[in-house]
C-alpha cells in the first residue's frame, strides 16, 4: 500500500520515480504496471540481460552505479553488455538514448579503482569508462 501511495504521488506531482527494488523486481514491475504513467527509474540495478529488457520493455529507466565495476558482477556486466552491443555509445547521452543512466548511489558503493573512502559524484567517470571497457 504504500509503495503504491508513492506512485500515485509520484505521478501526481509528475514527479520520477526512484526504485530500489533487490530482491523484489518481479513484484515491483508488477505493480507499476498498474500505473503506466509513472516515470520509473530503476535504481542500483544488479540484474541479467532478461531482467534488464523486462524494465527497458516498459520504458522504465535503468540506474547503473559503481557495481558495475564489480568482477563478481558477472550477470549485470554481461547483460549491459549484451543490451547495449549494437548501440553506437560514444557518449553518457548515448546511453540514455538506450534507457541507461549513470548513478553513484553515493556515499556507498565504491566502483573499483577509486582512491577515495567514501564514493563521490566525481566518480561516475569510473563507472563511465568501465561501461566503455565492457562494449568496445
């Protein structure tokens, strides 16, 4: 009930939507379905190519931060690269193009190579250039 409240709001205000939704994709896509006028990102997503296109299928946005950095991250790291291998990125607005947006979910979730304790906005050029690596 009240992640539904905060669709509502949301699409009241014509307002985005931030979706964390670990663990619970299925049942969160669900329910935004029911309210196709939302303007949906998908925060800190960590799925497979499937999962990715379920999102993008629905015109929903999908976050990608510093996990992406991640060698464990194999699912994701496979499937962002299986989603985006026909795309021409050259630029973040290129990826945007796709439905892809760059997150730092900071201070948390430090992408590998930062010199830093804590994650910063200045970082999302790590995450940038490891999406770079991962399609060329």
């Amino acid at each position: 009930e009240l992640f539904e409240g905060q669709i509502m709001l949301a699409i009241k205000h014509d307002l985005p939507l931030t979706v964390h939704s670990r663990d619970s994709l299925h049942e969160c896509l669900q329910l935004l379905d029911k309210h196709p006028k939302a303007k949906v990102v998908m925060h800190s997503f960590t799925g497979d190519y499937g999962q990715l296109l379920e999102i993008r299928e629905r015109g929903h946005l999908v976050g990608i931060n510093g996990i992406i950095t991640y060698s464990s991250a194999k699912d994701l790291r496979k499937g962002l690269t299986k989603y985006l291998k026909d795309s021409d990125i050259k630029t973040p607005k290129d990826l945007y193009s796709q439905g892809i947006v760059l997150e730092t979910d900071s201070p948390f979730l430090l992408p590998r190579g930062s010199v830093q304790k804590k994650n910063q906005p200045a970082n999302i050029q790590l995450i940038w250039n490891e999406i770079l690596f991962l399609i060329k």
